[in-house]
C-alpha cells in the first residue's frame, strides 16, 4: 500500500518485514516490524523511483507503481545504495515498465545479472552519478544532480557516513533528504502500522535506541571518531533544513520538529560515550 508522505509528489511505496536476529541489519532482540521503503518523485507525467525495495514485496511495490503511473508506464530510477534492499526490485520492474533512466554509482553494473538482450536493450539508459569508473571502464556520463523534470532536481551527494558507495538526495520542492541506510530507527507495533513518526503520534524515540540500530549496521562506528560525522550531520542540516527525512527502512520523519528532534537523536547517538 503506497502512501503520500507529501502534496509536492512524493510517495513512498514498499511492504514491512517482522523483525528478529534473521535481519542483520536491526539489533539483536528486535521485535515488531519495519518498513522497506521505495520513494516516488513525481512531476506532471514524469517519475523517478529512489530504491526498489525488498524482493519479498516485489508483487505489492510493483502493483502499487502501476497504479500510480500505469501500467507499463514510464519511469526512470536511482539507487542510493548496490545493496539487496535498494536494488532487488530492478528486473521485475524494468519486465513491467518502461525504465528511461537508471542512476546508479560505485563499480557494480546492476544489469549484470540481466540475460544478455535485456541487458543490452538497457545499458544505454544508465548513468553514472559519481566519478567512478566501471569495472569495464565505461564512459558513462557522470552527474551529481538528476533531473526528474524541467526545473524538478534531485541534489545528490555522497555522505561521510557510509559502508559501500551510498548516495543521499535532497528534494528541494517536498524539502525531503532521502537518506539511505541512516536514520532507519523507526520501528512499527504491526506491519500494516502507520509508518511516519510525525506530530501526530507519541515518539518515544531515545538516543540508545538510535545507537543501536546505527551500530548494528555501521558495527565499527563505536570505535571510531565520531566527531566528524557529527559536524557533517550537522552543516547538512543547516545547509537543506528539511522538512522530511526519507531511509530505505524505518519510519519516515516528517515535519520540521520531528526531524530536528530525531537529528539531535542522531547526535547524540555519536557522542563519545555513546558506544
């Protein structure tokens, strides 16, 4: 079930997982569920996907963006990471719609696992949003902003705090900060839960549990110097002031309040003392 998380045409799409130790990337003891996040940037008749989410909810993310640009219908997309959650999602989409565009960065060719004609009928339509080359040496064309329409931009950039080549991007016209696999804390009683922490429900959130769920995925951060991402996070913040940050799991954080609230959260997650 795809929901508006803004009247500027942003929309996130994407099932929920229940957790527990077989998900690696949430605490150990975990309980509850959580959301697997694809957003759709919209403007007029042009679209742009941010990640594709979990192959478990292939059938609901790709019914979901039939309804909301039909059937077939055209999209380009934008990996913010080369990692299962973001990219699964890729063939069957590109089966059932027209991919215009792919945005991608670091080495890996998402077509790779793509039977040669798929392959080849798409290879043209991917472009590199960093200064990487490929592993084949390829000269794609290089970006750090993508146009989803004329005078619509996604800003993007890479961030300090990261595993694998990650890519954050900033929507200016919904004020939302597509932040990957950071700030992916929020956590749902049942899998059909509201999937915002907003101003209209309870946020008990505390920086433990921020830590806890930063660590489980950034496991060498505890012994690391903090400080630097801190004053990233921070300049970040000042630079965009948004209004909605957007992971690839986890609760969306919408409204200016919130997301100060969850962003001194997350700072206070990297103190010194917090590991």
């Amino acid at each position: 079930m795809f929901t508006k998380v803004h009247d500027g045409g942003l929309t996130v799409l994407g099932g929920a997982y229940e957790l527990s130790d077989l998900v690696s990337w949430v605490p150990r003891g975990s309980t509850g569920y959580q959301a697997s996040n694809c957003y759709l940037l919209s403007e007029g008749e042009d679209h742009l996907l941010i990640d594709s989410g979990l192959a478990v909810h292939s059938e609901q993310v790709l019914d979901d963006l039939a309804e909301l640009i039909g059937e077939g219908g055209g999209v380009s997309m934008f990996f913010t990471r080369p990692e299962m959650d973001c990219v699964s999602n890729l063939e069957p989409i590109a089966r059932r719609f027209d991919i215009l565009r792919l945005f991608t960065g670091g080495v890996i060719n998402p077509f790779d696992a793509f039977d040669d004609v798929s392959r080849m009928a798409l290879r043209g339509r991917r472009q590199q949003i960093d200064g990487t080359r490929t592993a084949e040496g390829d000269a794609l064309e290089r970006s750090m902003t993508i146009e989803v329409a004329p005078g619509r931009i996604l800003d993007v950039q890479s961030p300090l705090l990261r595993l694998l080549p990650t890519f954050w991007g900033w929507d200016e016209k919904t004020g939302a900060l597509f932040t990957s696999d950071t700030f992916t804390h929020g956590v749902m009683g049942r899998p059909d839960g509201y999937r915002f922490i907003d101003a209209t429900v309870q946020d008990d959130t505390t920086p433990a549990q921020v830590a806890a769920h930063l660590f489980a995925k950034y496991e060498w951060l505890p012994r690391a110097t903090k400080h630097p991402l801190r004053d990233w996070l921070v300049e970040t913040f000042d630079r965009f002031d948004p209004e909605v940050i957007a992971p690839s799991r986890g609760a969306v954080i919408r409204g200016r309040a919130s997301v100060r609230r969850h962003l001194d959260l997350m700072l206070a997650a990297l103190a010194d003392d917090a590991a």
